[in-house]
C-alpha cells in the first residue's frame, strides 16, 4: 500500500466519521420536527426536509477532536446550529414576503406568516433545548450570543436597504452577523464540547468566522453572476431588495452614476436589473469582491497551521478549499 | 412591640428585598435594550418601558431561599423570564395586527412587522443569553422547553380559532403552554438558582402552575366583564379573535345556540358582540370559571402548605390570595 493510498483510505475512514455525524445530526433534527403534531411540526419538517448543505453542523463535526470519537453532544450542538439557521430563515422568509425558498415553497406561503412565525419561535427556542442537553452553559451562552447578532444583522439588512452610501466596513459587520458568526460558533461548539483545548477552540472559531465570511461573499457575487438553474434563485435579488453587497459597492466606487439605479432597485423591471448587473460586471468589481473572499479562506488555511494534532486541519483545509472550488 | 407589629415589620423588611430585588431586575432588562442601538434597542427600550405587571420576575424573587439573600443568578433568571414573555407579547403583537398593547404603540404599529420580527428574536435570543450567564445548563433546559411550549401555544390558539366544539381539556393545554407553564419555570428557577431543594423545587413548579392557570382564567373573565377603562382593552377580544375561552365553552354548554354567532364572531360589529356578552354572562358561565381559577389558587395555597421553610410560604400566599382580590 503506497503512502498516497494509505492516506486517502484514511481520509475515508475519517469520512465515514463525519458521514455517520452528519447521519446523527439529521436524525436529531427529524425527531426534533417529529415530536410535535399540526401546523408546527408539519412547518418544522417541511423547513428540515428543504435540506441545505448542512455546512455549519459538519462544520461543528469537523471541530471536535480528532483522538475521541464524535461526542453525543457535539452531535446535539451541530443540531442546534441547524435549528437556529432554520429558525433565521423561516423570519427571513416573513419579513421578505419570500414565495420560494430552494425551489420549494416558503413556510410563510404555504402556512401563512402566522404560523412562520410561530415556527421559527419554536425553531429558535428548540435549538437553546437540544443545546441545553449538552449540560454545557458556556455553549448556551455562545449560541445565544450569536443568536442576539442574528436579529441584529437582520436589522442592519433592513436599515441599511437601499443605502449606496453603505461602506465596506459596514457591510463586514453585517456580515458577520448574520453569516460568519454562526460559522464561528458551530466551529467553537464542536471543538469546545469535545474537549479541544482554549487556544485551539480560539483558532477554530476564528477559522470558523473566516470561511463564513467568504461563504456570504461568494453567496452575494451568485447573486450577480451565478447559474439561475444551479442556484435556483433568480439573479439580482439583492438589486431589487436594495441589499448593498461588497461588490456593488466595488461597483459603485467605479461607477458612482450606478448609485441611483441602485437606489431605485426596488422599481427596476427584469431588463433595468439585468443591465444594472452587466454595468456591474464590466467595473471588475465581481473579480474584486472574489479577491476578498479567497484572501479570507487563505487566512482560514494559514490560521489551520498554526493548529495542534488533536485539530482535524487536512480536512478543515479541504473545506476551506471547496468553498472556494464551489463558488470561486 | 405586638406580635401583630413584629409580623408586620418582618413582612416590611421582606418586601424590601423584593423591592430590591425587582429593581435589580429592572436595571438588568434596561443594561440589555440599552446595549444596542438603532430601531432594534429603541423597540426593545419601548417595549421594556410599556412595563407591564412584571409578575413572572416577582415569582422568581419570591420563590428563592428565604435564607439567603436573592443570588444573582436568580435576578438573572427573573429578568429572562421576562425576556422571554415579553419576546412572544411583540410577536402576538405582530400575529394580531395589534396596534395597541396597555395603551400604547404596539411595536409592531410603530416599528413596522419586519422590526417586530427581529425584535421578538431579539428578546428570545436575550432571555437565553442572560439565562446562560448563570453557568447552569438546567435553568437554560427548563426555560427552553417553556418557550417551545409557548410557541406551540400560540399555534392551539390559532389552529382553535372560532371552534365552538373546544374541550376544557384543549382549553387547559393551551393556557398551560401559553401562560402557567412559563409562571411555574419562573417559580422553580427562582428554587433551583438558590438551592432550594429538589422536593420543594417541585412543589413552587406546581404552585406557579396553578397560579398561572389561574391567572389566565381570570384574564379570560376579564375580556367578558372587565372594565374598560381600568384594563385599557375593549371587552370582547376574545370573541372577534375567535378565542374559545373557559368561560365560552360553558355559556356554549348552557346556550348551543350561542355557536353559530361564536363561530362568526369575526364579522359581529359592537353591537353584536355586546349582545354574546350579555347572553353569555346570563348563563353564568362567568360565575362557573371564576370557580376554577379559585379552584386553582386554593390548590396552589394547600400545595404551598406543605412547603418547608425554606419557602417564603406567607408572601407567596399573600400573592395568590392577591390574584384572587384583583381579578377574582
């Protein structure tokens, strides 16, 4: 057996691991969804059963310690990141009078915004449960602390709409809000309830905050440059909405006579927006935003370096990479 | 100095340190909504200030060991309870389209549904946070199971809406959800947070059970009954919004003919509601719920009795016989 092989047989045992993990998760989560009858329960198995890629709770497998098997409680806060993600996304969907969500119908249209909200309350308070049975407190605190930054993000989206002042700064914060800080979080969790020592869980979660960054910065060039057939979202979304993202602002330091148009998004018919869109590309400022996210994911992987042995870092690089293989 | 006037002093000094403690309370939600600026801590800061009874927070205080003063870590859960209850007032707010609560802008009114949305989220997210920082996994446990149920409940209410064949049973399971299962968390985490023993933990549980159904009860009776001007509500809510109450499953027990202009009641102009009040006061359905909820606090009253003295029996007597002056 050749080294290269022996490497690749053991990266798919470790595989299987997280496979396995991320088996338990969705088990976790269906019974979450299962234990409750009528609307809620139907809401909540219909937002799990929409799927998504489950990044933040194979982010919080791949935080725990590679010298143990995966604890039962990293499975539970793994779980717990998807809960609250749902949670954001089912609000998300009330407040943006969403239709479609992934191609399926939003719980806002098919349950009516009553019973959204209702759901992501139940959502929301169901990943604090299945986090509390960690028994870990500092993990609560953690996720509740992210969970406060979410509804902020939110708020900041909202404020912020429409505004072609908006800086770079700004959008950072917004963010990391709303994206890196669960990224974050789940890194923590995984690395924290499996007993990864403090400065290990402080590189993860500081990986963990710069992938998720380059996660929503890749996310908002899709929404100016993807394939609508891949992503199932029509483009310029974030044009009609009024969400300034970083290459917009790239595109509007280049091309100040955008900012009107920008401001007017909400009003552009599909032409107006696809011009919006090509005017956009052509100010390089696609190619700008994506520099910024791969330097992001570059400072994941040097961060990675600087881990200990009880750190996953092959796979967590692969990660990092893919990210980048995926969008970049 | 008479027995009598030595009692009275003690009960003084007591209520001091639940004076206190309320206030310790008080400066906690503030240091919150006042932690973050923009439309999110203004709707927080109005919804704090809009005040309310604070009876849950008192619950908690109260149902600490009397022989030690309140730990923090108890006015930390006290004001999570309120987080929490105050959390869910800002999204029914937005559920009803409600534009007052207590006589005032409802944040959903004056912000706007989205900021409503966040906000809730907000408060959510907040109850957890400050819960955490007690460091004990099973105060977060027990109040995250209560705020599940809280969402379940406002799902019964809707799902329920207008269905004049409502049991008593479905009428107790939704106030348990809605109302008495977050007095009876606030109770036992007064206990737990002070070392109140396991037994006596489980007697204050049932004793703020019993008190919250009680409670609930009374709040129904009062939407038939009450004054306007001293509630600040217009009589007959429950009615327009479909709310089956305990005392309209018996006047509909008494008068089947009462079902139909129920089950309509969305449409009925003043006049009509009026004349539901009146028909159903004529049962003495009112007469026949006020009986359960002094049921309910005369159990909580016996329960109270078996307490040991570590329990501050005398005042939390003197609060359900209150429930019973105010409403009753």
């Amino acid at each position: 057996m050749t080294r290269r092989q022996e490497l690749s047989w053991r990266s798919l045992a470790q595989r299987r691991r997280y496979s396995d993990g991320l088996d338990a998760v969705e088990a976790r989560l269906a019974e979450v969804a299962g234990a409750y009858a009528g609307p809620l329960g139907a809401a909540a198995r219909s937002t799990l059963a929409a799927g998504g890629k489950r990044v933040r709770p194979l982010l919080a497998l791949l935080c725990a310690s590679r010298h143990a098997p995966i604890p039962a409680a990293v499975v539970r806060a793994a779980a717990a990141t998807e809960l609250l993600h749902m949670a954001t996304l089912v609000h998300d969907d009330v407040l943006d009078s969403a239709e479609l969500r992934r191609g399926r119908a939003t719980v806002a249209h098919e349950y009516g915004v009553e019973t959204a909200v209702s759901t992501g309350d139940f959502l929301l308070a169901r990943a604090f449960a299945e986090l509390a049975l960690t028994g870990d407190a500092t993990a609560v605190a953690l996720l509740s602390q992210t969970a406060v930054g979410l509804s902020e993000g939110e708020v900041f989206q909202r404020q912020e709409a429409f505004d072609v002042t908006l800086t770079v700064a700004a959008y950072r914060r917004r963010c990391e809000r709303k994206t890196a800080d669960l990224f974050a979080a789940a890194a923590r969790l995984g690395a924290l309830l499996s007993g990864v020592d403090a400065r290990q869980q402080q590189v993860l979660w500081e990986y963990g905050r710069l992938l998720g960054l380059a996660f929503q910065v890749f996310d908002d060039i899709l929404d100016l440059s993807g394939d609508e057939s891949r992503t199932g979202k029509r483009l310029g979304a974030d044009i009609r909405d009024g969400t300034v993202t970083l290459p917009l602002i790239y595109a509007l330091e280049a091309r100040p006579d955008l900012g009107p148009r920008l401001r007017d998004g909400a009003a552009l018919d599909e032409t107006a927006v696809a011009a919006v869109i090509a005017d956009v590309r052509a100010t390089g400022a696609i190619e700008r935003a994506r520099d910024v996210a791969i330097r992001s994911i570059e400072e994941a992987r040097r961060l990675l370096q600087t881990a200990s042995d009880d750190v996953e870092r092959d796979l967590l690089e692969e990660v990092a990479r893919a990210v980048v293989d995926r969008f970049g």
